[in-house]
C-alpha cells in the first residue's frame, strides 16, 4: 500500500470515528503557520502557532459540534445558562475527540488534544476553524458558519500524520452590522473582532472577587452562568433561535428536565447541598462555585426588581 492510499484510508477511518461520536463537522488542514487571513494579528499568537508547539506537526484536525440545541426559556421565571454551559463546557468535544487521538496513536502517530478551554496554551481554534473553511470571525470575536451560526463548539488534534487538505475560505460577511457591540451589557466589545475580557460578563460570572464584580447597570437577561447575550442578537442565530437544527448530540438534551432545574423561585431558594447534587451535574467540565452562582443570582434578583 502507498503512502497516498494509507493516507486515504486513515483519513475515512477518522470520519467514520467522529460520525460515531457525533462530530457534526470536521476538516483537515495543514499544519503551517497561521496567518492574517485567518486570525487577524499573527504576532498576538507567537508561541501559539502549531509548530511552535509541536515542531514535527504536519497536520491539524478540526472537529466541530453544534451546540445551538442546549438552550432553555429566556422568560422572566427562568435562570439561565449559556449553550457552553449546558452542552458540557468542552467537554462535550474533547470525550469524542479522544476516540480520534486513540486511532493516530494506535497507528504510529504523535497526537496532541486540543480543546478552547486554556487558549494561552494552544493554537487558536477560532482561526484554525477560519483557515478549515468552517467560517468567519464575527465582530463579537466568536466564529460564525453559514449553516451553524455562532452555535460550535471546537476542538482540534495537532499530528505528525500528514492529513492536511487546502479548503477555500469564507468570506466575511458581518459587513455594516454591529448589533452584537450594541447590545453587550458591559460593552465589552470595543473594538470589532476583539473582546476586552475583563469587561466580559461570561468571564465576570466565573469568577469572584467581591459581592459585586457585576455592573449593577448590567442586564444580564437572566443569565447567573456565563451568557450567550451577543450570540442571541447575531443576525446569522436568528433562525437558530427560533428552531433549533436537529442534530445527533443535540438530540441528548432534555430541555424539559433543565427547565425544571432553572425555574428562578427554586434556585432563589437552593441551599449548598441541593445545588451541588441537581445543578452542578449540568456543569461538565467546570463547575461554578455556590458563592459565584450565589452572587450572580443576586443580581439577577435585583435586575428583575428594578424592571418591575
């Protein structure tokens, strides 16, 4: 057998793999540096380029599933969790990549998983998912696909198997819209394409430094667990937000079971013990500590009561 035909056959086993572990999308590419094209500055990225990371590289896989199915009622009765949250925080893509890394290691080869989750010590998955075809970067900073909207969660396998295929890319088509920069409760995106992180509310309501980190003049639309406020007003969700596409791992989700869990009187009145045995199981791959969940919900409180 030659090269091309091992090469062939490796690569139909690793899309047979991913069907089986319900990987909506996922692409091969070379492992060569990264580009303007793909994600903007390339110099905020030294140290993150593939290769810096795994000399011997040859390619990258990019795995996608769609996640727009993990969502809950955004009425006033209701807490909320963002799709991330819900769909497994990772998780959700690194357990089915890990079939993937078995099969390149049980052939010969180095495989190193990637996920979204420590971007300091990975090559950016957003602009791998751009040079795979697979979209552009919106001006919330968040990757959008013509099929899937912003609704993908990423990840990706750096191999010395050479796997790599060239794919055309998609051309931006935010042009004059801005909705998501106007309707960010803490204008968190001041320039487009960039996200000052600091100002994010997802990255606020994962942390806690004090009782009140949270803007008291932002409307967190319920949300007590990272938000989805940006993504919900992209023109490109809007079908999504309306129906959901029907895919095999969104079909997991039981959204009736959620709702009952996020009902806002019973999370107003869960104690420690209740919530790290009914809600934390919803939070694979990482779990929001009580006193955080405890201080956002607050302010979801306060919100509701100010609009009364």
């Amino acid at each position: 057998m030659d090269k091309r035909e091992e090469r062939d056959q490796l690569e139909f086993r690793l899309r047979e793999i991913a069907k089986v572990h319900l990987i909506d999308e996922i692409r091969f590419i070379d492992a060569e540096n990264l580009t303007e094209d793909h994600v903007g500055d390339p110099h905020k990225f030294t140290g993150r380029q593939p290769k810096a990371i795994m000399p011997e590289a040859k390619s990258i896989i990019l795995a996608a599933i769609y996640i727009g199915n993990f969502v809950t009622s955004a009425d006033a009765d209701h807490g909320r969790m963002s799709r991330l949250v819900l769909s497994g925080y990772y998780a959700n893509i690194v357990k089915p990549m890990e079939a993937l890394q078995e099969e390149l290691i049980k052939n010969g080869y180095r495989a190193l998983l990637l996920d979204g989750e420590n971007d300091e010590e990975q090559i950016p998955l957003k602009g791998t998912a751009v040079k795979a075809g697979l979209g552009w970067i919106g001006k919330h900073s968040i990757l959008i696909h013509p099929k899937y909207g912003t609704f993908l969660a990423l990840g990706g396998i750096l191999t010395d198997a050479d796997l790599g295929t060239q794919y055309p890319l998609e051309k931006n088509r935010c042009d004059g819209c801005h909705r998501c920069m106007d309707v960010c409760p803490t204008k968190a995106i001041e320039t487009p394409q960039v996200i000052n992180i600091d100002k994010c509310l997802s990255n606020i309501m994962d942390q806690y430094i004090s009782g009140d980190d949270i803007p008291a003049e932002a409307d967190t639309d319920q949300y007590f667990f990272e938000c989805d406020i940006c993504q919900n007003a992209c023109p490109w969700n809007g079908r999504h937000l309306k129906s959901p596409l029907s895919t095999p791992y969104g079909e997991k989700f039981d959204r009736e079971k959620v709702e009952g869990l996020l009902d806002l009187h019973r999370l107003e009145q869960m104690e420690e013990d209740t919530y790290t045995k009914e809600l934390t199981p919803l939070m694979e791959g990482y779990v929001l500590p009580y006193k955080t969940f405890c201080r956002n919900l607050n302010h979801v409180r306060e919100r509701l009561k100010n609009k009364e």
